[in-house]
C-alpha cells in the first residue's frame, strides 16, 4: 500500500509542479501559490481520485487533472484557514504558513487562484465532455456553501456556542468530509463507472472522512506536534467529537467508521488498496 501510494504521490507532485509558470509579470503570485501546494502533505485526496479510477477500470493517468484539481481546492483551503482571521496559525506542514511568508492581503489572492486554478484543470481533461462537466459540478457542491465553505462557517459560528454531537457532524461532515467525497467521486466520474458505484465511493468517502476527522480531533490533544508539523491545542475552545465524547469513545468511533468504510467497497474487484489506506489512516499519527 506504502508503495503504492507514493507512486501516487509522485505522479501528482510532479503534476503539480508544472502546473504554474514561474516568469509572467505576476510570478510572486504563482511563487505564493507554489510554495503551500508543493508544500509535501500525504496527497491523500488525489491518491483517492486516481485509485477509484483504475478500480472502475480507468487508467490513473486519465483522472490526473481531477486529482491535481482536488488538492488545489485542499491547499486553498488550508491557507484560508492559517489566516489570523480564521485559525491564526503560524505553521502548517512544519513550515511558516503563507500569510507568515507573504502577507496576509497576498496569502488570500494565493487561495483565490488555486481554487479558481482547480477548475481550470478539470476543464484540460482528455475526457468526454459529460465526464468533464459532471465533474466540474461535483467538485464546486462539494467545495462550496454547501459543502466545504459551509461546514467552514458552521465551525465558526459554534465556536460562540454549546454544540450537541449532531452540530458537530454536520460541521465536519461538509468541512472534512466533503472534499474526501469528491475525490472519490471524481474517480469513478474519470473512469465512466456506474451509479452503484458512485454510492459505493461515496460511502466509502463518507466513513473515511468522518474517520479521518475524529483522528485528527485526538491528536489535536494526545499528538506529537513535530510529527504533525503544527501546533496542538489549537482546538481547546472548538466543539470537537473528543470534546463530546472523549479520547476513549472517539478511538472506538474511528474503529466503526474504518469498518463501514471496508465494507462499503464489497461490491468491487480488488479493492485491497483502499482498504489499506483506510486501516493506515485509522492508525495514523500524523
């Protein structure tokens, strides 16, 4: 699986890095939006995309555009939320986060070119015009109000009140959660697969988010922050599953999740995988 996914992650690196020119007149603009998205992470979401593809019989290579356009969406929001009016962090990744390197006016304009850069991408795909469009359509109901960006402000507001478990869900359901799906779902999109399908990824995406999320929620109090590459603690005033359920429930929850997540992938061939990915990710530490 570990070898697997570093062929992923190297694929859509050096996708990545390609991506910007480095010589137009606003080139300090391309330099900023560069230096968070090569910035390493697990690129765990474009290895999403390109492994629902070859599963639905698609070839990685013809996904590349939707999993580059996936973790473009993933960085802009990442420096959107560092900004001091948002989390007001000053690392991300172990490195300075942009508006600590560029100023917080250019940080912004950095996250408004990879999200508007995302859907560029989507539309060089070498594939039929219906795939392509109903890609474009998942990925912006998955990134915006009604998902991503709305789960960005549910998690605002509730830091202003006493939230129940179900205010929680539905925070994390569409500010985690919901890129997870699209990178699946963009997978079976690329490769022309089946509704069935579809449900299956996004079912499987649904659990691993969820999953993905609680975990993150515990080494915000139990992890390493070196290992982490930022600070921990910084969610002591959030409503956070730890905070409703604890440290010793929320292990057991990622457990469930994990579980849900395999089973949501019986219905196809060899999905050895991403099976590994979400038994990696129920033990990550980082």
């Amino acid at each position: 699986m570990k070898n697997k996914l570093r062929s992923y992650q190297t694929d859509i690196d050096a996708y990545l890095a390609q991506c910007f020119l480095e010589d137009a007149p606003q080139k300090e603009l391309f330099e900023s939006m560069r230096y968070s998205l090569l910035a390493g992470g697990k690129r765990l979401r474009g290895a999403l995309c390109l492994a629902f593809c070859e599963l639905c019989g698609g070839k990685a290579s013809d996904a590349m555009e939707f999993a580059a356009a996936v973790e473009m969406v993933h960085c802009y929001s990442l420096i959107h939320d560092d900004l001091p009016s948002m989390d007001n962090d000053d690392f991300r990744r172990g490195k300075p986060t942009n508006h600590r390197v560029y100023g917080e006016a250019k940080a912004i304009l950095a996250g408004d070119g990879l999200l508007t850069a995302a859907f560029h991408r989507l539309s060089m795909a070498r594939l039929p015009a219906e795939r392509i469009v109903k890609a474009v359509s998942t990925l912006a109901f998955c990134a915006g109000e009604l998902g991503m960006v709305g789960g960005q402000i549910l998690d605002m507001d509730a830091e202003q009140r006493p939230c129940t478990a179900q205010d929680v869900y539905d925070i994390q359901s569409r500010k985690t959660g919901a890129l997870i799906c699209a990178a699946c779902l963009l997978g079976v999109i690329a490769a022309g697969g089946t509704k069935e399908q579809e449900q299956a990824a996004d079912q499987y995406a649904r659990s691993l988010g969820l999953a993905f999320q609680i975990r993150d929620d515990i080494l915000d109090v139990v992890g390493d922050a070196e290992k982490l590459g930022k600070a921990t603690g910084a969610d002591d005033k959030k409503n956070t599953f730890v905070r409703i359920y604890g440290v010793a429930r929320c292990e057991e929850m990622v457990s469930e999740e994990t579980e849900k997540a395999i089973e949501s992938l019986r219905s196809f061939d060899a999905p050895e995988f991403l099976i590994a990915v979400a038994r990696e990710m129920e033990k990550r530490d980082h």
